[in-house]
C-alpha cells in the first residue's frame, strides 16, 4: 500500500507496471537492464566482440579514473558551497608533482606529490574564495591560468636539466605501479599458484549478456592498477563520509544553507577550506593517476580532464554514485578510441545506442508520453540510419560525444538537477 | 585625478605581489632576480620592443572586449574561445572560396567571423534563456565541440586542396585578403620603427575600444546592460526584459570573439590562413585580461599591453640560462592577487558606504521626531 502511496504521478496509478518503474531503485535497475541488453545485441548483431570485452572494459576503467576522480574532486568543492571551476589547474599541478616525486621517488611517491600539489592549488583557491570572497568562477579561473605557467616554470628548472626530462616531459617514474588481478574469477596469482579464469572462459563463450556480463566483470577485475583501486575505494568511503557522518553533514550544510549551519554553531569558512583542500587533494590525485598511466609527465597531458569532471558532476546529479557512471560514461567513450579498429567499435556503438533508444521509446509507452516516444523513435532511426551508412565514423565525432551528451542532459534534465542550494555565492559570518 | 589614483591602489598592490612572487620563484630556482628584472626592461623598451608588443595586445584587446561585455551583465561569457576558434576557421576558408576586390574581400572575411561568433554565441544564449541552462557549463561543453568541430572540418572538407604536406591547414587567403601595415603612417610622423611592422588591425582594436565606451556609458543599451549587471530586480522593475537582454549581450560579446582571430588572419603575414601554428588560446586570456582591466574599455586595453609586455619581457630569458616561464607565474599571480585586491576595496567600499547611509538615516530621524526612532529601536 506504501508504495502507491509514494508514487508521486497520479496518471500513471492504474498500471502496476509504470507503478514499479516509477520508483528511482528500479528505474536505475531497468536503465542498467537496457544498456546491458542494447550492448550485447549490438556486440552480436555487428559481430564486434571488442564492444563489450573485458579488454574494453579495462581500458574504459583506467580512462575512467581521473575523470572521476576530477568530479568527486568538484562534489567535495561544490556540496561545501563553493564552484570549482579551477579544478583543471588543480589536476595540472598534480600531474606536475607526481611527475617530479614520481621521477624521485618512485609511483606510491607520485600518487602522493599529486595530492600535495593539488591540495595547494586548493587551498590557494579556498583563501581567494573563502577568506577573501573572491567570486568562485573568476577565482577558480585565476587558478586554471596560474597552474600550467607553474607547471611549466617547475618542468624548466627540475626536468631540463635531467634528461631524458625536457620542458614538456619528466624523465619518467622510477618504476611503475603494481597490477591486481582477482584470483579464481579473471585468473589471478595465489601465492605463486595461478588460479582458474572462469570469467575468462565464460567471456570466451559469446553467450548472449552472460558473456557481456562476464566480459565486463573481468575488466573490471583483470590487471587493475593500484591506483585505480584506490580511485574505487575513495569513491566508496566518500559515499560513507558526506552522507553518513557528522563531517558529511556539516560540510554539506555548508553549501546548502550556511546561515542554518552557523546558527548551529558550524563554522561554514572552515568547512569550504577543507572541502576545497579535498578537493584539491582528489583533483591531484587524479593528474597522479595520469601520470602513472604513462610513468611520466606531459605537458597538457590533463587535455580538459578537470572540465570534464565538472560535467559528470552536473550529469551526476551532484552524487557519488551519479559521477561515477557519468565517468564510466566518457571513461568507455574516450577508451575505445585507444582500442586496436576504433572506428569498427564506434559504429557498434551507434547501434547498441539505437537499440538503446527504441527500448526507452517502448518504455516511455507505460507514461504515455506520446511526444517524448516520438522523439526517441526518430532518434533511434536516425542512429540506426548512421550505424548502416558510416563505413569509419570519424575520431573527432568520438571526441565531442561526452561534451554533446553533457550539453543535452543539462538542457533537456534541467528541472531535475539539484545543485547545492547556496554554491557559488560567497558567504561571510554574520550574513543571512 | 583623485579617483583614478584610488582605481589604481589595488591593481599597483597586485603588481607588487606578483613581483614578489616572481622573485621568490627566480630565488628558489637558483637565479638572480634583479638580473631577470633588469634583463626584461632591456627587452620592451626599445622602439622595435613596442611595437611587436601593441601588436600581441590588438587581439588580447579585442578578446578582453569580448568577454568584459558579457561580464558587465553578470554573464560569463567562457566559451569566447570556441566562438573564435570557429569563426576564424570558417572564415579562413569563406575567404578562399571568393574573390573580391581587396577592401570588399576584408569585409567579406569580417562579417564571417562576427557572424560565426554570434551564431555560435546563440546556442549558449537560447540555453540560458529556454532551458535556464547556466552558460558557464553550457560555453565549457561548446568549447570542447568547437575544438572538436575545427579539428573535424580541418581534417577534410576545409583542407588545403592537392596539398602535398601533411598539415592540416587552409588554402592560403589571396593577397587581397590583407589589411596593410601602419608603417608608413607612423614613420610619416618621424619616428623609426627599425624592422618591426605595425600591423594594421590595431585600427579595428582603437575603433572597437571606442565602440565599447560609447555603447557602455552613452547608449540605452548600455546602461540597461549596467543596470541589470548590477541590480536585475531594479532593471526588471524599470521595464528591461531580462531575457531579451540575456541574448542580446551574449550575442554581442560572441560577434565580438568572433574578430579575436582576424588580426592574425588578415593582418599578420606569418599565418593568412587557418592551421596548426594558429593561435588557439586567446579567449582564455580574454578573461583574464576582462577581469585584470575590471570590464573598463581603457582598463583591459592597459591590462593587454602588461600582459605582452611581460610576454615580450620575459621570452629572450632562456637565451641567459633563466627560465621564461616566469612570465606566465607573473602573469598568473598578478590576476590572482588582483582580483582578491579589487574584492577587498569593493568590500571595504561598500562598508563604507552602508555605513554612510546609516548615519544620515539616523541624523534625519533624529530631526523628525524622537518618537519614531524609539518605534524602531523597540522594533
């Protein structure tokens, strides 16, 4: 009876169906149904195994890390109130000093030279915004301006002199980071002895989803990089502190309504320091995981990786959980263009996504929403009509992808974002 | 002249700042600060110096423009960059396709790029005002399809034809595509540019500058477009329609980023074409220079000039073993302590201000009766 009772349309109240896909766990549930079911017909009907393989699938993993970790870095920032625009600079002075500690020290040093340059920049940033009240977009752009000069000015005078270093690259990590492999699923080492790969096996099998499923499993469980776990387990104890512990609930009282917290006796100022110190602290650490990716530091080698966090942020909803699948998102978007055929997997792409759409536009028969299932129908032919003609979809089309679908989340979703009600406005004690 | 001594408090205490900083920077790095200072002043003030330096600024000019419109309003105008970045490339390749006599052929060019720069500008402005989609995410997201956009049209239908090199770029623009050098004119006047070029886009900088300022301080939109920058409530009470404002400045200010690119194609010989050498980043530097100069068109036109002038200062270091990329942390702290500066005398003004208010408030109700005053204190 509860869960009529929780239903919020009345249109819909006669048909249990819709009844039990207007609730948000189920709808998350039927969205993951849909995308597995669309990937494993396209991965079939193309005959594209490389869509849905546990190589991909890695791949996408390890594309997906920083991103997350740049919009995790913008939701600490952003749930204590303050706009993170800077975070690009904050993960350039991370990829700058885990390149340097890195070189030093080794890739454990490089995870950490990553957060302390990124916790700087943070902390720069919350002393403009926070202590002086310096407007949040302008100062987090300051901050995207400084970095790379720093990082540059840095680069000169420790890499020059130290070759193979040179202005646009450290002389690479003394050593590289460890790999994990889970024993008995995906074949891992246990004490010397190797265990049995039965995802493998099953991937092998090309069953309809079992296979898919199999395939995604172990790419997210074969050879991952100790970074990358670490990424996984910041992301679960972030879920835990903001929204189950006492910090959590301060530092987003902070950004909803700092006069309320004050009143309480939360001191708001140092609750937007430290959400902006994590902040930059992910945000490094996120320019690190970079770094290890390829043992060294680049020049421009972050490429717009802050900005596209902030995006998975809005995409998101301004959740943990939401960030991480916008992030897995363009992490599979930005991981297939490095896969051996790009072209070919894109393609499969745009049929698993026509696919995609015609289940939703079947769905959205359950609300009768005529105009919306219109719409989906035209775009699903439309893909469909693209994924028959394209012989090789052109590179740049997989570039703008994750900004394109950010851009239409943002406009046609934008009644159902909720922001954190007082970020971006400056905020002082004794202010209403 | 009072006034302006106290605009000029807080940009001077910025500079301050920012030297420090650079020193410190030269100190840890191992290197004598004074010999850098020196060195640099060497390498701006010879007349050859300047002139390469007005010629830096004539873009950053017009990017500071561009962006500081929209800033008046309260609009963050981010996605400068993709509007010019486009719009120099349609441009480039518009040029190629007609032939025009030579001051028709630059029109054509011109109208391009501010169409592009407008049309580009839209998609931000109709988000903002059907969908309430915030334009500073919406111009990040159009900045990174614009860059996509470039590379795409780049890679095949805008390519040089039949070239046999393997850089992506445009066909060459004809000769007539050109905006002439202001040598002659400035050597008329008796002084010698040794072989530095003027380029002649610097008229179009000057012309817009003063565009700016009479649209700003002597127009109806201009002060609607204060009006609501600072107070939109008011601005909605006194008749302006607010979203009609919303597109017209974001409109405005991407017609504007559409010229950041044009003295670079037309008046700079080294490109006259769109390619991989094409300067790329300049809208970024708008905003900073928009900020630096606080949206005044006199103000960004001197925050242009310091920003290519620690450009020019600082690149000839290398050649003495210090490293250059002190300039970009000059330049960096300098915006950074900057606008903490501007906000801490806005703050203090405004407290000032308030306080002044205050005062008279009581003083004129201490004439009217005592009575009311008590009302109020016991209210």
């Amino acid at each position: 009876m509860s869960v009529i009772a929780e239903t919020p349309s009345t249109e819909v109240g006669r048909n249990p169906i819709a009844q039990l896909i207007a609730q948000p766990r189920y709808r998350l549930m039927l969205i993951a149904m849909i995308g597995v079911v669309s990937m494993s017909l396209a991965r079939i009907l193309s005959g594209n195994d490389d869509l849905t393989s546990s190589g991909t699938i890695g791949v996408a993993l390890r594309t997906a890390a920083p991103i997350a970790l740049a919009g995790l870095a913008g939701l600490y920032a952003e749930r204590s109130g303050t706009v993170n625009i800077g975070l690009e600079g904050m993960m350039v002075m991370g990829t700058v000093f885990a390149g340097w500690w890195g070189w030093l020290y080794g890739p454990w040093m490089a995870v950490a030279g990553g957060i302390v340059g990124g916790l700087m920049a943070g902390l720069l940033m919350s002393l403009a915004t926070t202590t002086f009240g310096v407007n949040h977009i302008v100062a987090g752009f300051a901050i995207n301006i400084l970095a790379p000069g720093v990082a540059r000015f840095m680069s000169n005078v420790l890499f020059v002199p130290n070759p193979p270093g040179s202005i646009t690259s450290s002389p690479g990590n003394s050593g590289s980071m460890g790999r994990f492999t889970m024993p008995f699923t995906s074949g891992g080492d246990l004490f010397g002895w190797q265990s049995p790969d039965i995802l493998g096996w099953i991937e092998n099998q090309r069953w309809f989803i079992i296979s898919d499923i199999s395939g995604l499993l172990r790419g997210l469980s074969t050879n991952v990089s100790y970074d990358v776990l670490l990424t996984i387990a910041i992301f679960i104890a972030s879920a835990y502190i903001l929204w189950r512990t006492p910090f959590g609930l301060r530092l987003r009282a902070a950004g909803e309504r700092p006069a309320a917290a004050d009143s309480l006796g939360v001191s708001v100022a140092k609750m937007r320091h430290a959400g902006l110190a994590i902040s930059g602290a992910l945000a490094g650490l996120g320019g690190a995981v970079l770094v290890i990716a390829v043992n060294r530091y680049q020049e421009a080698q972050v490429a717009g990786r802050g900005f596209l966090g902030l995006a998975t942020l809005i995409f998101g909803n301004w959740r943990p959980a939401g960030v991480a699948a916008g992030a897995g998102l363009f992490g599979y978007a930005q991981g297939i263009t490095l896969r051996t055929n790009p072209e070919q997997v894109v393609r499969a792409l745009l049929l698993a996504a026509a696919i995609a759409l015609a289940f939703v536009a079947i769905w959205s028969l359950t609300t009768r929403n005529v105009k919306a299932m219109g719409f989906m129908v035209l775009i699903a032919i439309a893909l469909f009509w693209a994924y028959l003609t394209t012989e090789r979809p052109n590179n740049q089309l997989v570039f703008v992808t994750p900004y394109v679908v950010t851009l239409i989340a943002v406009s046609v979703g934008a009644r159902r974002l909720r922001p954190p009600a007082e970020e971006g406005i400056p905020w002082f004690k004794g202010q209403l | 002249m009072k006034r302006l001594g106290r605009a000029l408090v807080a940009p001077a205490a910025a500079a301050g700042v920012a030297i420090v900083i650079s020193a410190l920077a030269l100190l840890l790095s191992g290197n004598s600060p004074l010999r850098a200072f020196a060195e640099m002043w060497d390498n701006v003030s010879s007349a050859e110096s300047i002139v390469l330096i007005i010629n830096r600024a004539v873009p950053y000019y017009i990017a500071g423009v561009a962006v500081a419109v929209g800033f008046k309003m309260n609009l963050f105008n981010i996605g400068a960059n993709g509007q010019y970045i486009l719009a120099a490339l349609v441009a480039a390749w518009a040029g190629t396709q007609v032939s025009l006599p030579a001051p028709l052929h630059v029109a054509f060019i011109l109208v391009v790029a501010v169409f592009v720069g407008a049309a580009w500008a839209s998609i931000t402005a109709i988000l903002k005002v059907t969908r309430n989609v915030n334009e500073v995410i919406s111009s990040i997201m159009l900045n990174f399809i614009a860059t996509g956009l470039v590379a795409f049209l780049l890679a095949e239908p805008f390519r040089e034809p039949d070239s046999a090199s393997l850089i992506a770029q445009t066909e060459k623009l004809a000769a007539s595509a050109t905006i002439p050098k202001l040598n002659r004119l400035i050597e008329w006047t008796g002084v010698d540019l040794g072989n530095a070029n003027l380029y002649g886009f610097l008229v179009f900088a000057i012309t817009l500058g003063i565009g700016y300022h009479l649209l700003l301080n002597r127009s109806r939109f201009g002060y609607e477009l204060r009006l609501t920058g600072i107070n939109p409530d008011a601005a909605r009470a006194a008749g302006v329609n607010p979203n009609a404002m919303i597109l017209k400045t974001i409109i405005l200010s991407g017609a504007i980023a559409g010229l950041i690119g044009m003295h670079s194609l037309l008046a700079d010989p080294q490109f006259h074409r769109y390619g991989d050498q094409f300067p790329r980043n300049l809208g970024f530097t708008g905003i900073a220079l928009a900020l630096l100069g606080r949206n005044s068109p006199i103000g960004v036109a001197a925050a242009a000039l310091i920003w290519a002038m620690i450009e020019r200062g600082t690149q000839p270091l290398s050649l003495l073993g210090i490293p250059q990329e002190i300039g970009v942390i000059m330049q960096g702290s300098f915006l950074l302590s900057a606008i903490i500066a501007y906000e801490v005398v806005r703050r203090r003004n405004e407290a000032r201000t308030t306080a002044e208010a205050a005062r008279l408030i009581t003083q004129s109700t201490d004439a009217d009766s005592n009575e009311t005053t008590e009302a109020q204190v016991a209210r």
